[in-house]
C-alpha cells in the first residue's frame, strides 16, 4: 500500500474512473472494460493507475476488496 498522505477515497475519482472501478469490480478484464465503455484498453490502465494512486492502492485484488467494503461491487 502507498503512504496514507496519497489516500484520498471514493469521492475524488472521477465519474470515469468511478465506470471503471465499477466494471473490474465486477471482474472485466481491462479489454473487456474498454469495449464496454467504448474506450482503449490504454485509457482503461491509465484510469485504473489513477484509481490506484487515488486510493492508496496497488492491485485489482485490493480494489475490488475496497470495492466490495464500499458496496460498489454489483
């Protein structure tokens, strides 16, 4: 995990970044995010490092952890 200074939470990602969280949490793959969103699958990575960095965080498995503790996961 990244020092708790970098933590910022749910409510400072973006509506995009918010799809995208969404959809791994539900456990797309980033090629599948991006066909879904109609997007690449760089600008789904380059969604996914800023969550990360938003979050405090460094993996999927940790996001769909917080995702699950957040009730976002569907």
């Amino acid at each position: 995990m990244r020092p708790a200074t970098q933590h910022h939470g749910w409510a400072d990602l973006t509506r995009a970044e918010l799809r995208v969280a969404h959809l791994v949490a539900e456990g797309l793959t980033n090629r599948a995010v991006a066909a879904q969103l109609s997007v690449s699958p760089h600008t789904v990575d380059s969604h996914l490092r800023n969550i990360f960095a938003k979050l405090g965080i460094s993996s999927r498995v940790a996001l769909v952890r917080l995702a699950v503790l957040a009730d976002l996961a569907a």
